[in-house]
C-alpha cells in the first residue's frame, strides 16, 4: 500500500495568472495567418537592434571569466560604473558599496524583492501596482503570500496611474508599492510632484517603493525622464529612505541576452537583498560584468539607439493617428493604441489573420479594479524591429483598420 504523498507543491503559485502571451496563444491558436503577408511582431518588448560591437567585444574579451565564481556583490569597479552612471544621468551620488547591487536584469530583481521586503504573517499585506502594468510586480507579490491592490491609468493624464483611486486603509497595509516610469504600456513619466504625494505616502505608512526605470533611455522630448533618484535628491531625501531604482541594459544598449542590470537606494534594504541574493544564488558571471562595464561607460551608442527609435515614432504615430485613437508617449518604445469598437482582442485577431502583424491587446496586460479593465479597448505596439518593418506593419494595420469600416 503507498505510503503518504509529499510531493505537494507550492499552493501560491495556483494563484498566479497566465502570462499575457501565453493568453494571446490561446486566443490566437485557431488562426491561420494571410500567407499574402510576411510576419511581423510588434507583440513582444524585446529589443531587436543590434548589439554594439563594443559590448561583445567585451564579453570575448572576459571569458577567462568563467573559470571563476563571482561575488554577488559584484566587483567594486563594476558598482563604481553604477555610481558614475548615476551621477552623470541624474545627479546624484550614491556609495556604490552600500547603496548598489548588481542584478540579472530588472526582471529577476523586482520579483526578488518582494520576497525580501514582504512580511505575509501581517494581516492583509498588499501589493500597490499600477494597472496596466509589467505582471512580474503581481506574480511577486502572490508568491511572497501578499494581495494586490492596483491603480488604474487615467487618459486624462497620459495614462498616468490615478494612485487617489488606493484608499488611506488600503494604503495602511501596504508593505511594496510597485512604479513604472516611464511606463510599461503607457509611456507615461512620473513628474516630481507624483514622487512628493508617494514619498508622503511611504513616510505615513512605512511601505518601501521599488521604482522600475527599465526605459529611462528612450525618449522623446528635450529633458530626459526624471528618476526616482533624483526625485528624492530634489525633495531632500538623500538617504533615499524605503527606496530603490531598478534599471537593465537590456533596452538602453540592446543586450537583453545578456541579463545584467543593478539596483540603487536605501542602504538598510540592499543590505537585506544582499543576503536574499547570496542564498538565492544570483551572482552575475565576471565575464558578463566586464562587458556590463563597458556599456555603463559610454553614452554614444545610447544616443544612437535613442535617435533610432525616434525616427520609427515620427513615421509610425502620424500614420497610425489617422486610424486609431493614439497619442504619442512621454518615453519608452510602446505605442497605446484605442481600436475602434473597443474589441482589442477581436482586433488583434483580426489583424493577425488578416495581414500577419502580432500586437499584444491591452485587456491582457490588465487586471479589472474599480468597476473596469484599463486595458481594455486598447493594444500595445512594440516598436522595437528596425525602422522599414515597423513602417510595414504600420500600413498593414492602416489598412486593415479601414477596411473595418468599408
């Protein structure tokens, strides 16, 4: 006769929702694509220029490397580039011994986080996240055995997050609030009188703020987009209290193989992260830090990539503007488009099927709170291919958006 089954597994992750592309596949299986029409995905945020020839210069150049084990701290020069990046782009100094740490990537930190800084034995421990939003913060928050509260994006304020919508007893149990600036899908940048309400608000109910800057190097306008950093700098925070920045490499110099990126903030919580991450076994290869290095060292490739991406916008939202309702973002390389009939999923097919071009519906990439979808009605477009496919797919998508209304 058997003996008792202990096998059981982890029941928090019953409590996790699909990812929205594994969704998309599921609701796009049945479709066979127009074999009149090459495929083109504007679906997946994954960067697709070309990785400087400097960077893999560099990984080739440290591959002696990988006969050592690494420090999780990183080596000093690597968190002294994190410092001087720091101080370059936004002004601020920092001690790169205690107040950074190298990641492997944004993605792997902002869910490790919240497995450290998350108490679930407290009653009612909560998650605060903007909606729509990167699912990584939710998923975080369920394993670490927290709820999620979310506040939705406000059109009227460029897709901004309405935090008045999170309510002073909700708040109250908050242990992480979750931001994104510029935003994941909005595009949507956090002015500093945002960071004053939400540092008031840390201050008030002792939740720490895990602020992602993933696309803090794509943008549009004459200034670049302030950092959480900064904003604390500028309000007088200088310890950065209850604070910590995440950013990547991966979409500022186009190495999202590489999985190398770092965290910066409040000394007492990296301290902690610190621990987590040597038991959580996530040290960064030395061969992988040396090529992180050279790329935090220059700026000319960024100002490329950047260049880059502006043209594709300045000859993508004029067209995709004369059909769709979308506004061009304050940064980052997503356009949130509003498709006619509010259908975004039924869009997405049709598009698909039709003309062969993937594009994310934005119902996925949201929860339903306060009575609605925020993502719904809308689709997110990756402009992340070169420039002459993505002009491909914008007139494909011209085309089939007329074509509903013939």
């Amino acid at each position: 006769m058997p003996g008792r089954d202990n096998r059981r597994m982890n029941p928090l992750l019953q409590r996790l929702h699909p990812y929205p592309f594994e969704r998309l596949r599921e609701l796009t299986r049945d479709i066979v694509p127009s074999p009149d029409h090459p495929p083109i995905s504007l679906g997946i945020g994954e960067p697709r220029h070309p990785t400087p020839d400097f960077i893999r210069r560099a990984l080739v150049d440290a591959l002696p490397g990988l006969a050592s084990y690494p420090a999780t701290a990183g080596a000093p020069a690597l968190r002294e580039a994190f410092a001087g990046w720091l101080q370059r782009r936004y002004g601020v100094t920092v001690d790169p011994h205690t107040q950074t740490l190298p990641v492997l990537g944004s993605r792997e930190a902002l869910f490790a986080f919240a497995q450290v800084v998350i108490d679930p034995t407290r009653p009612g421990a909560t998650v605060v996240c903007p909606n729509p939003f990167y699912q990584i913060y939710e998923g975080a928050a369920l394993l670490a055995g927290a709820c999620t509260a979310f506040a939705n994006s406000d059109p009227a304020r460029n897709f901004a997050a309405d935090w008045g919508q999170i309510d002073d007893a909700t708040w109250a149990r908050t242990q992480l609030l979750y931001v994104c600036s510029p935003g994941n899908p909005t595009g949507a940048v956090m002015p500093l009188a945002e960071w004053r309400r939400l540092f008031e608000l840390s201050d008030r109910h002792g939740f720490v703020i895990a602020s992602d800057e993933c696309y803090s190097e794509i943008w549009f306008g004459d200034e670049a987009p302030l950092g959480s950093l900064q904003a604390a700098k500028a309000l007088g925070r200088d310890d950065f209290r209850n604070l910590v920045a995440f950013t990547s490499l991966s979409k500022r110099s186009n190495v999202p193989g590489l999985r190398s990126g770092f965290v910066a903030g409040d000394a007492r919580l990296l301290k902690a992260f610190a621990l987590y991450r040597t038991y959580h076994g996530s040290a960064m290869s030395p061969t992988v830090q040396q090529a992180s290095l050279a790329a935090w060292g220059d700026e000319a490739h960024v100002q490329a990539n950047r260049a880059l991406y502006r043209e594709k916008f300045a000859s993508v939202a004029p067209l995709l503007a004369e059909v769709l309702d979308v506004r061009m973002p304050d940064a980052g390389f997503y356009l949130w488009a509003a498709v006619p009939g509010g259908d975004d999923i039924g869009f997405a097919r049709g598009l698909l099927a039709q003309y062969n071009v993937a594009v994310l519906p934005g119902s996925l990439l949201a929860r339903e709170a306060h009575g609605v979808n925020p993502g719904r009605g809308r689709i997110r477009l990756a402009l992340v291919a070169e420039p002459d496919e993505c002009l491909a797919a914008t007139r494909r998508i011209h085309a089939y958006t007329r074509g509903l209304d013939a």
